[in-house]
C-alpha cells in the first residue's frame, strides 16, 4: 500500500514536472516573440523619424493594407506599398513620433502612436497604427494606418 501511494505521489510529480517544464518554455518563446515585436517596432519607429519608406518596407509582407490620409486605402504588394509611403512621405516630413501603446497578442501584435509632420510649410499631427502576423517564420507588417 505504501508503495502505491509513493507511486502515485511520484508520478504525479513527474507529470507537474513536465507540464511546469512545457509552461515555462512557452512563456519563454512569448517573451521572445514581444521582445522580437518590440525591436520590429523600434525599427518602425525610428523609420518614420527619418522618413525612411526602406526601412519599414523590409518588413512587409507579401500584401499589406495601407489606409493612408487623404491618399491610398486598400491592400498592395509589398512593392507597391512601398512606392506609395515613398511618395506620401515625401510630402510630409516628420518632425517628430513615438510609439505609446503596444499590444503584445501572441497573433497579431499591434503598436499605435503619434507625432507631428510638416507638409506645405505647415505643421500637421500625425497617428499611426501598424499591425504584425508571423509569415514563414518572421514577423511582418500586414497593416499601416497613417492619420
């Protein structure tokens, strides 16, 4: 009797064991996957300091949906996508912009933020809004909203 219930206790150990061990590396490749996410957006960011379309555009995906103010709205390739921020961004240079909220969804991670541009000698505020998906195994934009 008592080594059926030192079996028991034992393999239910085992089995907590395996499940804490499986818990911990999942929660592992979430923080590298927001870490991941996080740097994807700084790159963002800083790109749209500069008014570098390249450097966002390296990371679009095959089709992106753009929904840009006063201009385009709807899905492009990534080629086209990137020609049409070129030439909205050529217009209106940013003065200044920063990422405020970030929302880490294991599926579609998203980060909105704000800043000014100048367009026409005048000054302009900016919102942005730009959504991730992992496609063959790297992250990239599938949507830019620009306001």
């Amino acid at each position: 009797m008592k080594k059926l219930i030192a079996s028991t206790i034992l393999s239910t150990f085992l089995v907590g064991a395996g499940s804490l061990e499986a818990f911990t590396i999942a929660t592992q490749d979430s923080q590298e996957r927001s870490i991941q996410h996080l740097a994807l957006f700084d790159e963002i960011e800083k790109g749209l300091i500069a008014g570098d379309v390249r450097a966002i555009s390296k990371y679009f995906g095959r089709e992106v949906f753009l929904n840009l103010r006063g201009t385009e709205s709807g899905y492009f390739s990534a080629n086209q996508a990137f020609y049409i921020l070129q030439n909205y961004f050529s217009a209106r240079h940013t003065v200044h912009f920063k990422f405020t909220t970030f929302d880490q969804t294991e599926s579609s991670p998203y980060a909105t933020g704000g800043g000014s541009f100048m367009v026409k000698g005048k000054l302009e505020t900016l919102q942005v809004y730009v959504a991730l998906a992992r496609r063959h195994e790297r992250w990239v934009i599938t949507q830019f909203n620009a306001y």
